[in-house]
C-alpha cells in the first residue's frame, strides 16, 4: 500500500466517499445503516455463470478496488502467483476506487464477484450481519501468521470471520531522534509526563505536537486514541457503532482532556493540511506528531534514519496503552460466491506467506499483516511499526472506517472541527452529536 501523496489521494484511497464531498453524501446517507438501494449503476461483477459452480470449476472472479498503478500490479501479481500454484484462473473486475465505495451496497446485493477488497472492522461487520458476505472461518482455520488482533479486527459479531488480512498501516506519535536527543527529551510513559514534556518543548522554542484539519479526518486520529486510552477498545467500538451515546461522561472525558491537550497542538490547524504539519516536524519546528506511518514520506531519503515513534501513552493505567488505530485492507468472500471452493483457495492463498511476500517485493511502501512474510527488507521505522501492531492487544480501524460513513463526515468532521475552533462548549457539542447520531442510525 503506497502512501497518500495528496488531499484527493487519500480521500480516493483511505477515506469514504462521503468524505470527499456534499455531493457524495447523498448517495451514501442512510446506505450503510439500512442496506437500502444507493441509486446509483451496480458494479459489474464478473463471477462465472452457474455451470462454473461445479466441482471441477477453475474460475474464480474478484471485484478489485485497487485501480491506482501500484496495487493494481501487486494484485495482478499475487493473483499470477495462486493461478500458478493451483490452476485456478482469476479474473480481476477492478473499478475504480471510489466508484466501488460508493456502489458497494448494490454491488453486495446484486451479483457479485467470488471475492472481493474491502476494509476489517465496522465496514466489514456491517455487510457480514446484513447477510452480505460469506462466512470464511474455515479458511482462518488453515491460516497462521496473524495476531489475535488482525483476527478480532475480521470476525464479525457472530464471532465468525469474514476477512482476510493483507496490508496496514498504524498511528503513533513521530518525533526526530535527533532533536530528542539535542534536548534530550525522554519517551512519555503516561498523560502527565506527556504534558510536562510538551510544557518543555514550548520553553524550547517548539511547536509540541504537529497539528493539522484542514482536511477533515486527521482530528478524528487524535479523537481515537484518547477515546481508546480513557475508555477502552469496546466503547470506542460501541460509540462508533451508535449504541453509546455522546452525551455520556465518559466521552466527555475524552474532550476535557483533549481541551487540556490542545494548547500543547500547533495552532490554526484548520488551515492547515496534513503535509504541511508534517513538514514541521521535518524542517524540526515540532516536536511530535500523531499521524499514520505515511507521515515517513514528507521526509528526505536521507532523513529516514532520523525518524522514530512511540505508541500514544497510558492515561487509564487499568486500559493501558496497547489498543492503537491500524487500519487494515484486505479481503472478504461474496454470500453466494458462484465458486466457493475456489474463492476459499484464493482467500487462503492471499492470506497466506508466499502474497505477503510478493506484496513486499512489488510494494516497498506496504506493511503486510501476515508475521510469516520476510520482512528482512523493511526499514527500521517499518519493522518497529509492526512489532508495535504484533504486540496490540485490539486494532481499531480509525474512525471513518470503524462507523458509518455518512455520520463521520456529516456530523463528526464537522463536529471535531468546531472543538478545534472552540473547545469551550464541549456540552452543547455532544449533545449535537447524539441527536444527529440518533437520527442517522435509525434511518
């Protein structure tokens, strides 16, 4: 998985098409929570015809949004790799990254390819209880190389699994070694170390944490990993799917200490985009910034080396500091795959070492989930980025992903911005975002 270079990048490859625009918001309003019709063209998917059920079918289809260059090939490559190995042919219907987004309802509900790329978490849980995905636990039980984590992150609320890992990336707070050093700052162990170090940062001149919303979901981020320090993974799951509310005390708590934070922030951070909150952390004006392991390419080839990260600390030392946000791409299998046996062949080949290892020859760029893979080739930040994931005791899938997508970006985007812009009425916020919650899930 290469790394958003651009505000539009990422709004086409890691954000909701509801995100990207008010335009957008009308196909999707109501579509995640209901199951009801978007409006718009189904997908063509490109699953054989009934005959290719058979025993002695090898055919197998998968509906692909990996429509940018580099995935793309790695996909056509991992796919050339099973097709060689077990004589199944695959053939890949890629659309379009947001036009699949955007269409993924009628495209589950329609006819859809054997196999298909999607995202762990909410997004996945809500198709597989809708009846839309097919149940691949007898494929996790041929599988080895996953973290308890990425195997929570892929079941379903049944507990059955419906998700096949492939690719992730996580957030941390990323600081240059050599700025720690040159005054040197020590590695935060709890929220008031944390507050001291930032009180130090700003006697030294500097930005303490790199902020940035102008773009809309890094605040979201910030919101996770307080929430998942102050409350715990379940909340912030169950918040994110509507059955907590907004109101309580618990998630008042999340933007009291967030208000005490944000004097620490980079100030006007909504006119400010993600690269250029980067780049002072960079050109060495900030201190820290928590961000997706992206951030790395805002940095010289030459600077590389320089560039370190610790997991967001403890705050709750009965929760402690081992849940994180660490988005996770991958596969799911169709309700009536017309080749289910070969559509289980291909899940347990992509999940399995030899993809991994041919998703990290053809994309330097890309974590890979499976622990097997020969990861010899990673960077030192990449191999402490997935130790760092190896070692989570829950994953969650960064908020845009974890809820549905009409409320991230209809309410929440711009609920956290007005926080930034005012973090006074913090009462009168949550109260705002529990009504429209209500309206939006009952929908």
């Amino acid at each position: 998985m290469s790394r958003p270079q651009s505000q539009a990048e990422y709004l086409a490859r890691f954000v909701p098409p509801s995100v990207a625009g008010l335009n957008r918001r009308s196909l999707l309003a109501g579509a995640a929570g209901t199951g009801a019709l978007l409006g718009t063209g189904l997908l063509a998917g490109c699953g054989g015809s009934e005959s290719d059920s058979g025993a002695g079918s090898k055919t197998v289809s998968l509906g692909s949004n990996a429509s940018d260059p580099t995935p793309k090939d790695v996909l056509a490559k991992v796919t050339a790799g099973f097709q060689s190995s077990s004589g199944i042919q695959v053939a890949i219907n890629t659309v379009d990254h947001n036009t699949f987004q955007e269409n993924i309802n009628n495209y589950l509900q329609g006819k859809p390819d054997d196999v298909f790329t999607w995202f762990a978490g909410y997004r996945m849980r809500f198709f597989a209880a809708k009846g839309l995905a097919g149940d691949v636990s007898d494929v996790w039980g041929k599988l080895s190389g996953f973290s308890d984590a990425f195997k929570k992150a892929s079941t379903g609320d049944d507990g059955k699994q419906y998700f096949v890992p492939a690719s992730y990336y996580p957030w941390a707070v990323f600081y240059r070694k050599s700025v720690w050093q040159q005054h040197g700052y020590q590695v935060p162990k709890n929220l008031d170390e944390l507050n001291t170090l930032g009180a130090q940062m700003k006697k030294d001149g500097l930005n303490p944490i790199a902020f940035a919303d102008k773009d809309g979901w890094p605040a979201m981020g910030t919101f996770d990993i307080l929430n998942l320090r102050i409350n715990g993974y379940q909340f912030h799951v169950d918040l994110m799917a509507g059955k907590e509310a907004w109101t309580s005390d618990k998630v008042k708590k999340v933007f009291d200490t967030w208000a005490g934070l944000l004097p620490l922030h980079q100030p006007d951070a909504l006119g400010r985009t993600w690269q250029e909150a980067a780049q002072s952390l960079q050109q060495k004006k900030s201190g820290m910034y928590l961000l997706g392991l992206f951030v790395a390419q805002q940095f010289n080839d030459n600077e590389q080396d320089d560039i370190d990260f610790f997991t967001f600390p403890e705050i709750d030392s009965t929760i402690g500091a081992k849940a994180l946000d660490a988005p996770i791409d991958g596969y799911m299998m169709a309700r009536k795959p017309k080749s289910e046996a070969n559509a289980k062949k291909l899940l347990e080949y992509i999940g399995g070492v030899d993809a991994a290892n041919t998703i990290l020859k053809n994309d330097p760029g890309t974590l890979v989930a499976n622990t097997g893979a020969d990861t010899s080739g990673y960077t030192a930040l990449k191999k402490k980025a997935a130790e760092l994931v190896g070692s989570a005791t829950e994953i969650a899938q960064f908020l845009d992903r974890d809820t549905r997508p009409d409320f991230a970006s209809t309410v929440i985007i711009p609920a956290l911005q007005q926080f930034i812009k005012n973090p006074k009425d913090i009462s009168g916020l949550l109260t705002s975002i529990e009504n429209q919650k209500k309206s939006i899930f009952t929908s």
